[in-house]
C-alpha cells in the first residue's frame, strides 16, 4: 500500500532565483551609487568657476537706489488718496444691485420707464408704468416691504405720455 500526501513543495527550489535577483539588485544600486558619487564630485569641482562667475555679474549690474519722494509730498499724495477714496464710497448698495431688486419686486404687467439713483446719498427715484394702477399699487407695496429700503414714498402720479396708462414717480431711500 502506498500513501500519498499533498504537502507543499520544499522552498530550496525557490531559493536560486531569489538569490539572484537580489543579487542583480545590489549591483544596481552599487553601480547607481558610483554614478551619483561621481556627479557630486563633478559639481563640487564647477563650484568655484560658478561662484566667480556669479561675483563678475553682480559687479557688472550695481542694485539701483530706490529713491522716495520727500515726506511732504508723500504727504499730499495721502491726502489726495484719502479725499478721492471717500469721494467714491457709497452709503447704499451699488445701482446694479439696486436694479436686481428692482427686476424681482416689478409686477409683469408694469415697466420702469426711468430710474435715477444717487449711490453716494442712498437715494433713488424712479418712474414705474402700466396700464392701469393695480400692477403699480403692488409694487409700491413690495418696496414698502422690502427690507432694502427705509423709505419708500410715492411722489407722484401721472397719466402715460401717450394717454394710454399710469405713471408712479417714486423716491427710494436705501437702507444704511
């Protein structure tokens, strides 16, 4: 009677090429190193011709001073600065803001006709239009509840010009 097992090949037959190949790896790295000893040794030799060379252009290209102008009128120009800057500054919101509001709150059946806003005051006026005054008494009443405005206040309201609808004339003051 014979028996046999199924155990796993003994691992010696394995052991040559993994020898191998390790041994090719060394090798490799060993030869790599050589390379990159050698490059070393080659920059370390261009240093000084570098460094000299490096010397020569910046004796040839002197710094340039930087010269301010005098305190006066550095002076000045800050103050000059100062009065443009709050020249432009707004207390409200810009006009294209203003005007995307304005778009959201206008009813479909009415129109802005004109607008004219002082961005540096916060205020506006405009002119709204329609057919009849139920489009514009809405939108009189959206901007009353806009959060964006403190004050809003029919100025006026007219005939269209050319007799067929309504016009509101309307003062906006933008909230701070």
């Amino acid at each position: 009677m014979k028996i046999s097992t199924n155990f796993v090949h003994p691992v010696q037959r394995a052991m040559a090429p993994i020898a191998a190949a390790m041994a090719v790896a060394a090798a490799a790295l060993v030869l790599w190193a050589v390379w990159l000893g050698g490059d070393a040794a080659a920059l370390r030799g261009e240093l000084p011709q570098l460094r000299t060379r490096l010397a020569h252009v910046k004796a040839q290209k002197p710094v340039a001073a930087v010269r301010l102008p005098p305190a006066s009128e550095l002076a000045d120009t800050r103050a000059r600065v100062a009065r443009i800057n709050a020249a432009a500054q707004t207390k409200g919101v810009p006009t294209l803001a203003l005007l995307e509001d304005l778009e959201k709150q206008l009813p479909r059946d009415a129109w802005l006709t004109s607008i004219h806003h002082r961005a540096g005051e916060g205020e506006g006026m405009l002119v709204a239009s329609a057919r009849d005054t139920d489009p514009l008494s809405d939108f009189l009443l959206k901007l009353e509840n806009d959060p964006l405005f403190d004050e809003v206040m029919l100025v006026r309201e007219a005939q269209a010009g050319n007799g067929t609808g309504v016009q509101y004339e309307i003062r906006l003051k933008v909230r701070k």
